[in-house]
C-alpha cells in the first residue's frame, strides 16, 4: 500500500498526469483515497459534475463532498470557518474528515445540491494528493465514493472495474485503501459540532481535540443520502445477531431450509461448533475496530459475488469506537428487516 511518505512509482505518476488531463477535458475519474475510491470530477465544470451523477446513478440534489489540496484554502472554499473547523482540519488534514461549512461562492450549488452549505474535505491518499496538486491552485474535485448509488463502496481498484466496466475510462489504482470506511462528516454550521456520519477519525479523537463533548446525529434532517436506510447495502439478505446462542438457533433453521449461509464474526468459539459445508461457510474477523472497518465492505463484497443467500454477523460492541461499523451494518441489514 502507498503511504503519505512513500514515492510514487513512475508509472503511477505518469497516470496521474494523464487522469488530470482528463479532469480538464472534463472527464470522469476515479482515484483512491485512504477511506475509500472515489469518483472525481472538476467542480468547475458543470457537464462534468453531471456525469458523475448519471454514471453513479444518484439524484441530483444529493450534495457531493468537495476534495482539495492545501489546508491554507479553507477559506477559500468556505466562509464564516469557525475556530472548531479551523483546529479539526490542523488536527485532522490531510485525512478522513469532512467538514461541512457555509459554502463560499467558488463552489457552485451543482456540488452541494443547491444548498448553502459544503462538505470539505482533504485525503491523504498520496495518489489523492498527487492528483490535486497537478490539477492546479484553487482547483477541486467533487468525489462521491466510485460505487453504484446505494451500494457498498469500493475499497480496491478493482471493485470500481467490476462497477463501471466500460463507462470509467480513467481508474487509477492506489492499491487497498487504508480505512476502508468513509470520512467522518462533521457538521460545523450553526455553531453546533455534530457527527453527521461517523467514520475513519474516531468520535473520541475529534472531542479530544475540540476538549468538548460534540452531538452525534442520527437521524439527520440534513439531507445526507449516506444516512438512508438503503445505504452501504448488499444483496445478500443481511441479519445481525447478537449473541452464539441466537446464531445458532437461526443457524438451524437456515441449514434445515437449505439456504446457503455466511456467518461473519469476531468469536472463533464459533468455529469449533460449526463445521464448514457447501451450505454454510464462517468468516473470522478480527476483535478491534479499525482492523475490522478495513476489511468489512471487502468482505461483504466477496460473500456477495460467492452467491450465498443469506449473511449473519455479529453485532460489534455498543461503544463509541464501533460507531462507523456499527453504522455501517445497520444500513447494510435494514432493508431486510421484516
Ligand atoms: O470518505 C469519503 O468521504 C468518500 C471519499 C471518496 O472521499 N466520499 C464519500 O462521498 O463517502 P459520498 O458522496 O459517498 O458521501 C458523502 C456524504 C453524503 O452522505 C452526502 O450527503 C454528505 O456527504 N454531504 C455532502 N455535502 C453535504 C452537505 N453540504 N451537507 C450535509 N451532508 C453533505
Ligand atoms: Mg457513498
């Protein structure tokens, strides 16, 4: 994986002069981020931002979060930046926060939805970086993550492929992505600090910084697509479960039918119980919630490209660390809660 400090290969950097050629001509690309890939056009081109919605297939008034390259821009980008704002992005930039702001009048309302407000944010994906430097000062690139609308995002090169195969053109490949979550949305209008999205900076890290408790939005009013129930879904049936004993007694039911069942969970006492078949194959995941966030959209993929019919996973622990997780698998299982 390339990291922030790391060269970048010479092919890499001459694809990343070509992609930006591409951005100018007002094309489409999709390039890595540390969270997960994104769909980048230039925010000053209109017919370009459109493409992005057409290809991704989302409604037009869903905002896209706006991605640039030097933090000395924040003002530039948005007006009325409170002294919150200004320490989370010292703090936090390059890297995954977004904050959403008064948007400044550089940033056209075919970005933001027709709101008054954007969400801002600077990756630190050194191919991200690269990319914004070549395309110039003061330029940025709307990015919603490279997936289909409503689908689990892509952390590879190769999930964006298997999505847009022949309507991407242009697919820089940065390897696996570092968080394998999305940025963590800060909300920083109205003199409130609110979580609108949790994600790749933990909740913890962003009061320990602001020496302040900040309020965690569940149901926002804000429109945030990222917060309807359909989000981050598979289509793979998806269950959550909450302990050994109610797996099992689900399991039985599951293997009686003959439905073909992937179980994923952090509890390798599972294992020792279970015997692996055609119908019914375990995933281990590991116990803490970073490791467990860069593997999950992976994982979830892969169950769902095997065809099996139904996903159980383990709820993660109620605390505040498996926020972004647990947010993640409540999405992804409600569309097939009864
Ligand atoms: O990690 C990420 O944030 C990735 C990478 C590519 O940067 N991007 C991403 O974009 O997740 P997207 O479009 O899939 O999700 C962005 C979320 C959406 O839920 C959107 O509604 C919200 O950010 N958002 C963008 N602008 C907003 C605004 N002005 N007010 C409230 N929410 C906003
Ligand atoms: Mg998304």
């Amino acid at each position: 994986m390339l990291q922030i400090d790391h060269p970048i290969p010479d092919l890499v950097n001459q694809q990343i002069t070509s992609a930006a050629m591409s951005l100018r001509k007002g094309d489409v690309v999709a390039f890595p981020t540390e969270t997960v890939y994104g769909l980048g056009a230039d925010i000053s081109q209109p017919l370009a931002i459109q493409k992005i919605f057409d290809i991704k297939g989302r409604p037009s008034n869903h905002p896209l979060i706006v991605h640039f390259g030097n933090s000395a821009d924040l003002g530039y980008w948005a007006k009325d930046v409170p002294a919150a704002a200004w320490l989370l992005a010292r703090y936090f930039w390059p890297g995954p926060l977004t904050l959403i702001l008064p948007k400044s009048s550089h940033i056209p309302t075919s970005v933001t939805g027709g709101q008054e407000t954007v969400g801002l944010r600077i990756p630190r994906h050194p191919v991200a970086l690269k990319l914004l430097k070549e395309l110039g000062d003061r330029q940025a690139l709307a990015a919603p993550s490279a997936n289909k609308f409503g689908c689990v995002s892509p952390t590879t090169a190769d999930h964006v492929k298997n999505a847009f195969h022949g309507t991407l053109e242009v697919i820089l490949d940065g390897g696996p992505c570092e968080i394998g979550l999305e940025s963590t949305i800060v909300s920083c209008v109205s003199n409130e600090i609110m979580i609108l999205r949790p994600g790749g900076v933990p909740v913890s890290a962003i009061e320990n910084v602001l020496k302040q408790k900040v309020s965690i939005k569940s149901q926002s009013k804000i429109r945030t697509p990222g917060s309807l129930a359909s989000h981050y879904a598979t289509r793979t049936p998806l269950e959550i479960y909450s302990d050994s004993k109610s797996v099992l007694s689900r399991l039985s039911e599951l293997m009686y039918k003959g439905i073909r069942t992937a179980i994923v969970s952090r509890e390798p006492y599972l294992t020792s119980v279970l015997s692996p078949s055609d119908n019914l194959h375990f995933i281990l995941m590991p116990n803490d919630p970073v490791a467990f966030g860069k593997r999950l959209y992976a994982t979830l993929r892969k169950l769902d490209d095997a065809n099996f019919e139904q996903i159980l996973i383990e709820a993660p622990p109620d605390n505040l660390e498996w926020l972004a997780v647990a947010d993640r698998l409540t999405r992804a299982s409600h569309l097939f809660h009864k």
